[in-house]
C-alpha cells in the first residue's frame, strides 16, 4: 500500500503543474491559466487603466520624495529629540520586532495578502493596457504568508517605451496607496463598521491577557473578563486605564470592579512595579476596549475590526512609501533608473547610485536609531 501510494507521487505531481501548481517544502505556487481574465480587464479599458497609470507615476514620485523628506526628518528627531517627536522605523518581523496572538497573526496575514495580492495584479493590469505581455499571474504561500506574483515577458518589456514601463512599474505602489486611502476612510469612521451589532461607545476594557507572576495572575484575573472601574473610578477604554495608572505607586491597593453578567464584582490587589517605570504602579494585564453588545455577540469582534482598519492602515501607507524609493528591488528603483536613463548620459548611473546610497543611509539609519531608542 505504501509502495503504491508514493509511486502515485510523481502523477500528482505532474497534475498538479498541468494545473499550474507548485509545491516545494513550506512553498506553494499557483498560476492562473496565465492570467487571461485579469490580463482582458488592462486590454478591455486602456484609456480607464492608461489614466490610473499616469496618476500612479505621479503619486509615486510624490510617495518617493515623501519618503527621503520623512527619513531625514525623522533622523534627525532620533538624534536630537529636542527637535520633535520621531516616529520608530521597525520592520515587522513576527515574533521578534513583535509578538502576535494567534488571532492577530491571522489579522496580519490578511492583511500582507490583500496588499501584495493586489499590488502585483495592478502591474498585470496596466501592463496588459500599455501592451506589455503578461507570461504569468499567480498566488503564493510561503509558509503562512500569502502573497501574488506578476511575471512579465522581459522581451515585451524592453521592446515598450519607456513611458509604458514607467507607467507599469508606478501601478502597485499607487494601489498600496490606495488601499491605504480606503483604510484611512474606516478608520476614521470606525465605531460604524460595528453599529449593527454593538454600542458605538465603549464602556470599559476587555482583559485579552494576563502576564505572569503579576497581581493579576495572583489575583486570578482571567483573559475575557471586563474591567468597568478602578478604585470606584469609571474606565471607559485603554486609554482611561493608562490615564489612571500613570497616578499610581508600587504597593499601592486598587480595587478593581469587574463587570460579570450584569452584576459587579470587586477584587482587591496590591500593584507591581512598572518594568518600564519602576516608579508607576501595574496591573500586568493588556486589554482592549469593550463596546456592549445588542445580541450577545462576543465583545472581541470590534477589537478585531479596528486591528484590521488600523494595522492596515498603517502597513499599507509604509509599503507605498517604501516600495517607492530608489532601492534595488523595489519599484521605486525602476522608476527612477528609467527617468535618469530618459537621454543616457555619463552622469546617470552616477546619479541613480547616489538617490540609492541616500536612501539606504536614510533607512538604515532611522531603523539602527529607532532600535535603540525602543
């Protein structure tokens, strides 16, 4: 029985690539019967999908000189914080620039996916439009992270013009930044997008977990349990709760009211050091806010959409900004080796290389600084 099954393994296999799959060890690859459908969409609306191209060159430039203004205002905060507040430049790296609950990994992903999924379906697009060929579209998964794939006729490309490349490589940056503007949208109408089915108001905190060896964990608090009020003082949200124990010492007794069914409960504990500030009292709890709701739903789904809304919201905006600057790789690279090689001069592989040094000291630079500022 053993013996026959692995000598099916080589017809699966062959099946399986007919079908335009492929399956290497934590890698899957999907091809789309080349893509026709998506390809026919460019070619159906050339002018729609040639407009969306120019104003992807635009915003991308735009995006571009965003980035190296950003980066150098940014350097110079982290090494003068008199100067402002900088804003850390991390890669997100699961579980070592962050650490994700299983729930939230599942939330990043989603999020990875439809960003990448459609950045490279908007360079099949334009490229099919601009009359690049188009060899393959597909999905992939590397291990758990979703992502899609464009391969374009390299000889197709080069015989195009330059405007048509330019046009093609701008396409996915301007749809992250769109992605990003739709994100931007909920997020500033984000109680809406649970109204249906919970209070647009929150009206306390949710316990998502408790630390060890902390006052929580030796008073028994439980991750699911609501927090309403702390020393008879209402918490309405996070920040209440942050707001509150920035007052607080070490040692110190809080009463913590705790909201089960429609009945409260309190709970006396004593408050730990704050690792980060050994002189603010802790709890040794995270939390997000509770938004009562109308049908007895579970209270983490609001904590879940506004996970999404907002890591999309940033994940998206910091892949446009990035993906547009002149890093080999990138498509901001392309971009701008096309628009400096416009008339070939001595001069324009000088430049290109310059823009490039500039913007991998700039990255490098804020990430080694914000690193140590964390």
């Amino acid at each position: 029985m053993l013996a026959y099954s692995v000598s099916l393994i080589p017809l699966i296999k062959k099946r399986l690539k007919d079908k335009g799959i492929t399956i290497y060890p934590f890698i899957f690859i999907w091809r789309l019967s080349k893509g026709e459908k998506l390809v026919k969409i460019g070619v159906k609306r050339v002018l729609i999908w040639s407009t969306f191209g120019y104003l992807a060159l635009f915003y991308s430039l735009g995006l571009a000189f965003f980035g190296f203004y950003f980066l150098g205002q940014n350097l110079i905060r982290l090494l003068y914080p008199r100067t402002g507040q900088a804003s850390p430049v991390v890669p997100i790296v699961p579980g070592v620039t962050i650490n994700f609950t299983a729930d939230e990994f599942v939330i990043f992903l989603l999020i990875v996916g439809i960003i990448l999924v459609t950045h490279e379906m908007a360079h099949a697009i334009i490229a099919s439009a601009r009359g690049i060929k188009v060899k393959w579209v597909g999905f992939a998964l590397f291990a758990f992270f979703p992502a899609g794939f464009v391969e374009i006729d390299e000889e197709s490309a080069n015989k195009a013009s330059k405007i048509d490349r330019l046009l093609t490589f701008s396409a996915g940056t301007f749809i992250n930044f769109l992605t990003w503007v739709i994100f931007l949208i909920l997020l500033l109408n984000i109680p809406l997008l649970w109204a249906w089915g919970y209070s647009t108001q929150p009206q306390g905190i949710v316990i998502s977990e408790v630390l060890p060896n902390t006052p929580a964990s030796q008073m028994n608090l439980q991750p699911g349990q609501i927090i309403v009020a702390l020393n008879g003082t209402p918490i309405k949200n996070t920040q209440d709760l942050i707001n509150y124990l920035k007052h607080t010492i070490p040692n110190q007794t809080l009463i913590v009211t705790l909201k089960i069914d429609d009945t409260l409960k309190n709970i006396t504990l004593k408050l730990a050091a704050n690792p980060n500030n050994q002189s603010r009292g802790m709890i040794g709890i995270g939390s997000y806010d509770y938004y009562p709701s109308k049908f007895n739903l579970d209270p983490i789904l609001p904590y879940w959409i506004q996970l999404f809304v907002s890591w999309g919201n940033l994940i998206s905006l910091s892949v446009a900004i990035f993906n547009s600057l002149p890093i080999p790789g990138l498509d901001g690279d392309k971009i701008f080796y096309e628009i400096l090689n416009y008339k070939k001069s001595i001069f324009s592989d000088t430049a290109m290389n310059i823009l490039r040094a500039i913007a991998i000291v700039l990255l490098i630079s804020n990430m080694m600084f914000s690193i140590r500022v964390i």
